[in-house]
C-alpha cells in the first residue's frame, strides 16, 4: 500500500519558475556539493605537515594541533550553516553559492603559503565559514526547483556527491603529494592537491553562476506552524546522531588500527570507501524501491534498526570480514537516511528552505563533533564502549521513530 510521506503537509514552495530543473543545472549543484566535499577531505591528510611547518614542534604538539584545527573547521561549520542558509532565502541562492565555493578556493590557496600557527586556524576557519554557505543553498535550490516527484531521488544523488567528494578529496591529498614529496623533499609537496581542489571550487563557482535565477520568498512573521517545527526539531535530532553513528565508526576503527593492527585486517581507507560506494549505490538504486515497497515511515525506522545493527557489530569486531559487513550495513543505514530525513525537514520547512537545510547541516556537524571527541574518551576506556554507546542511541532513535508513526494521525 502506497504511504505518503512522513511529514507532508504541504507541497516544497517553488521559487522560480515551476519548470523541473534541466540536466546540466542539477549537474552543476552535484558539482558544488562533490566540491565542497573535496575540499575538506583534502586537506585531512596534509594538516599534520601543514602544522609541522609552522615550526619549533613536538610530535605530541602536531597532533594536538591538527585535531583542534579541525575541529575549528567543524564548529565555525555548526555555527554559520543557518545563517547562510537564512540568507539563500532571501537573496538569489546562485551568489550563496558562488560566495561559498570561491572563499573555499581562496582559503585552500592561501594554505599552499607560509603560515604561522596562528594563520593556519585563521584559515580554516575561513574555510569552514565560507563552506557553511555551499549544502544549504544547494539543497534550498533543489527544492525550489524540482517537481515534488523528483525530491527525494535529487536529495539521494546530491548526497552522493558529498560522500564521492569526501572520498575522492584525501585520495588526491595522498596521490599527489607522495611522488612530489619523493622527487623534491620539501614541504612544497602540499601545494598541489590544494590547487588542484581550489581550481575545482572555482569552476563549481563559475557553474553556479550559471544557472537559472531563484525568485525566493521569505515568509511572514509568526507563519511558520508548530506542528511543522516540531517535525523539523524531531528530524534534527535523528540527523545529529545519525552523524554521530558513522563518525564513531569511522574514528573507532581509525583508533583501533592504530592501537592492535590485527592479522587479516584491511587498511581502514578500505572499509571508508567500501562505506562511500554502499552509500552511492543504495541512494542511486535501492532507496526509490525500497521506498515505494515499505513507505518512508517504515524505511526509516528499518534504516536506523540497520545502522545500530552495524555500529554495534564493531564492537566484536577484530577486523577483516566483519569489519567489511559492519560498515556495509552501517553504510546502507546511512544511505537511506540522509536523504530521508532531508525530505522530512524539506516537507514541513515551507518556503524557508534554506534555513531549514542549513538547520540539518548545523544539526550534522554537531553529531560529527560530539561523536569525534566522545569516541576518543570512551575508547580510552574500553575499546568496544563507543560502538556500543552509539549503537544504543541509534536503537533509541528507532524506537522514538516508530512510536512517533504509529502516534501520528492517518492523512
């Protein structure tokens, strides 16, 4: 039996004109998300020399300095998301995302000169600020422009050129500075793969400004229904620890190689891109269908029982196979997820979608921040804790989600 939508009362504003979006424009917003994505995922691996060529440094110090430097990232991230999101509703979101992708272009050049460490949080928390603006007015766009049948797949695909973006940004870190690093010897080897993504920012950029104008629309005040605000917090909440869940993961077992590298294990870039290629396939294939056989209330509530189910699982896990199979089943959960719940906090965000995705965006990073730091402590304490602790909150969150189903009214 066909279900509507979990919160559906009433259809995403358009903004624009009512016509869907071409190809070439949807590409171009699947270029600023890919880009955004590759340009903080490059420069995770070349923090700890960026660091390092301040100068005068301990290995202990380049350490604690790389982790706090992206953690600046993170937070001006969580701080300034709605806000740039609030802004894309009120002003042509074409130049919300220019803004952002060209300050992240210039803030990635920038890091290629001699910084002092003081310089070097300067940076990133230009980056992190200018990079705010890049998710919500994408998705803002998206909504605004495409026919209500298309949603769900678009945010399905948008959200797939995040993770490829994320994926291909620390592959380009490493695969370029390696033989430049070998042939030359100096730190000059970072320059590179930050050009290389800045140039990319850029021409997402350009993209962006070529696309059709947004009329947006900003509503009264007091207009916004209680109902739908409490739909949205509701979706928040699910968002920050499905974030959370994956960041344990990710962090988890980054720790747990590094402390007992077991006998048969695979490299832990492995289990991430096997993590990002299960995302893409269940976004571009398995979502529609699943959504169609089970209805989005259903699909959530078996998509977060998923994810527990493979963040748990790590907690037993020495590596190898099991590993794989926990970040399979962690990565189908999250796959259905994101652009789940995107359509949620769409569906009930009325015509203030920009500030509603850059809310979800804000609602991300803060799952990803707490997840990062509780990991380490609990980790500290007993290696399989954090798994453990993760995969209870998203159990609970299944939980909150099915009573919420089954309490709402029939449409």
């Amino acid at each position: 039996m066909d279900e509507k939508p979990w919160s559906s009362p009433s259809p995403p504003v358009t903004g624009g004109s009512q016509s869907d979006l071409s190809t070439g424009a949807f590409a171009a917003l699947l270029a600023a998300g890919a880009a955004v994505s590759m340009a903080y995922g490059v420069t995770l691996p070349l923090l700890p020399a960026l660091v390092e060529r301040t100068g005068g440094l301990s290995a202990a110090d380049v350490e604690n300095h790389t982790g706090w430097i992206t953690g600046v990232y993170t937070l001006v991230l969580f701080l300034f998301a709605p806000a740039w999101g609030a802004l894309a509703d009120r002003i042509d979101r074409r130049w919300v995302l220019a803004a952002g992708l060209a300050g992240s272009s210039v803030a990635l050049w920038i890091l290629t000169m001699p910084l002092s460490m003081r310089g070097l949080y300067g940076m990133r928390a230009v980056a992190g600020l200018t990079s705010a603006a890049v998710l919500p007015a994408v998705f803002a766009y998206v909504v605004t422009a495409s026919a209500p049948s298309r949603l769900q797949r678009r945010f399905a695909w948008v959200a797939s050129a995040t993770a490829l973006g994320f994926l291909v940004g620390p592959a380009l870190g490493d695969g370029l500075t390696v033989p430049i690093r070998a042939a030359r010897g100096d730190a000059a080897f970072t320059a590179l793969p930050l050009d290389v993504v800045a140039i990319v920012g850029l021409l997402a950029a350009v993209g962006a400004l070529g696309l059709p104008p947004t009329r947006t629309m900003v509503p009264a005040p007091g207009s916004a229904r209680p109902g739908d605000e409490r739909r949205i917090v509701r979706s928040l909440l699910l968002t920050a620890v499905v974030v959370l869940a994956i960041t344990v993961a990710e962090v988890g077992v980054t720790l747990a190689a590094r402390r007992a590298p077991a006998a048969g294990a695979m490299p832990v870039s492995v289990y991430f891109a096997l993590c990002s290629a299960v995302m893409i396939a269940v976004q571009f294939w398995a979502l529609p269908r699943l959504e169609r056989r089970m209805g989005e209330p259903r699909l959530v509530v078996a998509a977060l029982a998923v994810l527990s189910a493979g963040v748990s699982l790590l907690a037993v896990s020495s590596g190898g196979f099991v590993t794989a199979t926990a970040f399979v089943l962690a990565a189908a959960g999250i796959g259905v997820l994101i652009p789940s719940l995107a359509v949620r906090i769409s569906s009930a965000a009325g015509v203030r979608q920009g500030w509603a995705m850059g809310r979800q965006a804000a609602a991300a990073n803060l799952g990803q921040a707490i997840g990062a730091a509780a990991t380490g402590s609990l980790f500290a304490l007993a290696p399989p804790l954090p798994f453990l602790v993760a995969g209870g909150l998203a159990v609970l969150a299944a939980g909150a989600a099915a009573w919420e189903g089954a309490a709402r009214p029939a449409p």
